[in-house]
C-alpha cells in the first residue's frame, strides 16, 4: 500500500535532483518515507535522496519498491501548478503508479525492479569540510564551464578554493573561513572534478541555501543539501578526474 | 468602405483563434462587425467567428470582404503592445488594408477573395451539453498529448469526462455534474477526436473562461466560446475519428 | 595602471552597443575614461564609444590599450547580476584583464592590438538633425523588417519620415516636428539604409531613450544616443545605400 499527497514543489524538488543523472529509478518506499539511491550510467557520480513522511500532507506506505521512468513523471508534474497539492496511490491490481492532480487522474506505468540495483554508499574519510552558499558555487561553476571541462575544488583550515584553467584564462573563486558558513579541515585537500557533473548537481539547489562539501586528496566529494522544506535530505558522491600531468 | 478602431487584444483574439487553423481567411466586413468562417485544409475543423460592431471603439463598414494572410496580419499586431489603439482602414485604390498602430502606417496587400469558399455550418443534433472551465479541458488535453494522438470526449446526465489511452498509461479527467457549470445530456454520448486539432482549439482560451461543448455519438463536437471581452463568438466544429477496433 | 570599478550595468551598455557590430575591439583607456572606435568588417558602419571616467565607482588609469574579445567579455558579464558591483584591473605581467564579480576572481587574456586600426571618424556635413524618441524609431525598422531589407530615411524642415517597401506592402512613419524632441533640416535630406544594421545599432537603447539622427542626402547617417546613465556617449555612423533604381 502506498498513499501520499504532497505539494507539487515537494515532488518537483525530487525530480530535480534526480533526473539530470538517471532515467530510470527505484523509489523505496516505507512508512517512514521514500529514499531512492542512484548510480549515473557512466559510474561517475552517485546520488541518495530522502523525502521523510513529515514532508508530505499525506502518507501512508508499506514497504514497497516503485519503479518510475524519470522522464515521465517530470512531463506530468509539468502539468502541475506551484501550490497544487498532488496524490500518489499505488495501484497494485495494474501495477500503475495513479497521479491525481486537481481532477486529472493520470495513471503511470511502473518499471521492472527486478534488474535495478542497489548501490550501497561507499563509506569515506574526507578530512576537509566546508559549508557554502550554493549561489557561490553556481557562479564559480557557471564561470568555469566557459573555459574548461574540470575545475579543482580545494581547501585547507583558513580557506576553501575553486579553481579552473583553460588555454589563457582562469577562474577562481577563494572564500576564507569567515565568508564561509562553516570551514574545518584537517591539513591540505585538493581534488579536481568534473564541470558538467558539478553543473548538474547544483543546478535544482536554491542560490541562497547552504551547501555542504566533503573533500579529500584526489578522492570523490561528498555533497549535502536539503530538499523539500528542509524535510528532504540529498548526498551527492562524484569521482575525482585524475590529473593527466 | 471599412474604418474601424479597436484595442490591441481584440485584434489578437481574432487572430489567436484562427491562425492555428487556416492561413488565408476571407473576413466578411458588414455594418454589424466582422465574420469569418473557414475549414482547415484537411477538412477536420471549421470555425466561425464573429466579433461584433461593440467589440470596436470605432466602426464604420459597408458590406464587403477582405482577403487576409493570418501569418502577416499576426506580425504586423505583434508590433503593437497590449493596450494600443490599433486602427483599420481600407483603401480601395490600392487594394490594401491600412493599419496604423501609433504613429507607424502599414500598407497590408490583400488577397483575391473570388476562389475562397463560404462553408456552410452544418446543422447538427448533438444531444448533449456541458459547461466547463477552459483550465479543465487545457489541462486534460495537455495530459492526453503525452501518451495519445487521440481522446474520448463522453457525457451522460450525471458526469462529463476526457478519456485517453497510451500503450501502458492512461488519463482520465471525470467532472460531475456539481462540478460543471452546467450539463444537460439526453442518454449516453461519446465520441473520438484528433488532440492535435482540439489542443489548437483551446489553446486561445483564456483559462478562466468558460467553454461549451455540445457533444453526439460518433459525431462531431461543436464547441462554443466568447471572445473580445464578451463581445465577440467562436463556434469550433470538429470532425469525429472513428474508432479503428 | 588600469584598476576601475562599475555597476554591472555600465559595462553590459558598452558590451551591447559594441558587439552586434564587431567582435575584436580595443579599448583605448586613459585617465578620462574609456573610448572605442571600430568599424564592422564590411566597412558599413562605424561605432564611437565613449564611457567617462565619472560613470565608474572608481577609475584609476594611465594610457593604454587593452585588446579586448567582445564575446568572452559579455560572456564573463554575464555572470553579473544587474547592481553587481565589477572590477576591472590590468595584471600587466600576464597581460590579463582581471574582472571581479562578487568572490569571483576571472582572468581574461587580451588580444594583441598591434594590428588593430585607429580609424577615423569622417567630418560630415549633414544638413538634417532629428531628435527622436527610440521607442519611435524602434517600431519603424521592426515593421519594415518584415518586408524589406532597406528603407529610406528622410526630413524636411517640417517633418521627419521612414519608410519602407516591399513587393506589396509598405511601412510608412511620419512624424512632425511637434510630435519630436527636436528638428532642424535646411532643405530636404533622405538616404536609404541596411535595415539589419540600423536594427542591430537602435537594439542596445532604451526604449524611452532620445536618439539624435543627422540626415544629408544619399550620405552617411550620424546616430548618437547616450549611455552608462548619461556619463557615456555612443556615435554610430551608418553609411547609405545606393538605391539601385
């Protein structure tokens, strides 16, 4: 059984994490709420979201797993309006994920979960933590994307430092600890990543909410933030790009 | 002689109407206002709309016709803002129609209205009559796109409802009669229709507005609406599909 | 010695003026300010760019010139929110514009302007002067737009006009001197104009905005407008088409 109604942001937040790194997902329902975790086809970048019961005007779930084609549940939210409140039934007979919105009654296949996997988070030691405002981060991405395809995230105990390098231009963004929201490392961390992956994950973060990053020397970065009126939590893992020089 | 002075809007809802339909339309000028009817080249739809002498704030006409290109006639209003006093004239020596918007002359040709026809509206029997919400019908439509090039419109003296299937998905849009702004339905009513054609048909309408739809078996719909604050009217027709099972 | 500081505003004025006509431009810096001349690569038009020191929040300059692609430029502005403060600083050991936005530090390598000209600005005796309301002469080129690509600029001492051609149609504005900021002509002047390029030099100003225009006949059209809150001052110069008949 399961049986939810929630705003529509609350689902569209859950959307916006989700969908720029994975299709297809296994939502894993319990009365406590859904979490799904999820691995990008290219094996670079993690994702573990967990939308609490609280967060919901509504619940009532068994343990269950549901299969949802990401895709196509964004199309229908897209039907949604800011403010709608929306009602999740399981539909077991059809095996139909059935989403009302206002008086539209759209009913949802759902994927085989038979095949999905069940990605356990690998457990790390990164010693450096640093607690940012996303918009800074959105702008030091969006002004590394223009002259590279990875850019260096690093920090030591007094400053947390973005740096890209293209052909003849750079990009720095440094926040010594007092800019920062909260800063601790132990010693000297420094990995580069990605720039597309880092863009779609603080994409669907709000500009003025607080970010929290775990570091490492040449290791993957853990990233936190919260979702759905802060009853939602997101961990992001992304692998470092190894230097080439 | 054809002299004519309206706001921005007016103008745009005629053109919001039928452009989606038909590119050259033949408006029939009189002392009463405007009339246009016309079918879509794939003979699917007609529509006819009147906007009356009242809708103008200016409006002098002898009978006549006038010959538009929709695509030109819908840039050249895309220069005025909402609010402008736009006004019309025709000039009979150069055969053109003058628009002035501010202080800007536009010199419009327009086209030979000899070959275009003057379809007759079809009188038809439809049993039944619902109505809704435009925002009602927007939405149900919206959703049906996704899944489906086709919808089921039914109605009996109870109920009004949109039905659409995909290959594993369904929408279903079910208003009962408290629901609606009104429902008079002799027996049972359904038929099938192209959601390509009724997705054109309400896009122009305002989502607050309400819409009438008289409805048959197996039979075209006709559905009704104002426009031009009240003072002008839309009649859709639109064919039925049948179904192939 | 180049080190200023501007509202974001400032600088996307000299970016949107700048780059519709040409891509690679050198800034000639000095301790009055900023000034620009270019000329587009089909030698059809000529732009004079000047931002006083008095626009900044804070200027400090020796001589200089700073080769600068307008391009990546914008792209680097783009990041700025409208009411971000900017600094500009010249690194002269890297020879890099150093812009800084928020914590955002972007280095921006310069482009050599060893072979970049210094063209002159031609002395023009042109007999018709019109001060014009943008927003005026921003309808007129849409319009015409649409169905030619010339259309002739004219006055008298009593009128100021635009108009254009096409196979069918015609745009026609007509403005008196009283319905303009102002109007001096000694005799009649008209010259045709490129409608793309008159479109891309009226596109940078405010829609409120006065537009001096300085008509001869089948000669070069002088356009100035201020910008950069009136601490800036743009001269374009335009030269005429021949008309062909």
């Amino acid at each position: 059984m399961f049986n939810a109604k929630a705003k529509a942001e609350i689902l569209k937040d859950l959307i916006d994490v989700t969908s720029p790194l994975v299709n297809e997902v296994k939502f894993n329902v319990s009365e406590k709420g859904i979490n799904l975790r999820a691995v990008d086809p290219a094996h670079v970048a993690m994702v573990d979201l967990t939308i609490e019961k609280d967060a919901f005007d509504e619940f009532k779930a068994d343990e269950m797993e549901l299969g949802v084609d990401m895709d196509k549940f964004a199309g229908i939210m897209r039907l949604a309006s800011s403010g709608d409140s929306i009602s999740l039934t399981y539909d077991d007979k059809a095996n139909r994920l059935v989403i009302q919105i206002g008086n539209l009654v759209r009913k949802m296949a759902l994927i085989d979960t038979a095949g999905m996997p069940d990605p356990k988070m690998p457990t790390l030691e990164l010693p450096g933590k640093v607690v940012v405002k996303a918009s800074e981060l959105i702008q030091g991405v969006r002004a590394s994307e223009a002259i590279s395809d990875h850019l260096a995230i690093s920090m030591n105990k007094d400053n947390f430092e973005l740096f890209a390098e293209g052909d003849t231009d750079t990009v720095n963004l440094s926040l010594s600890k007092d800019m920062l929201e909260g800063l601790t490392s132990n010693g000297d961390c420094k990995s580069l990543f990605s720039i597309d992956y880092l863009s779609n994950m603080i994409k669907p973060v709000k500009s003025s909410e607080p970010l929290t990053i775990h570091l490492g020397n040449d290791n993957p970065t853990r990233v936190e933030f919260a979702i759905a009126n802060k009853k939602g939590h997101v961990t992001y893992l992304l692998a470092p790009r190894i230097e080439s020089e």
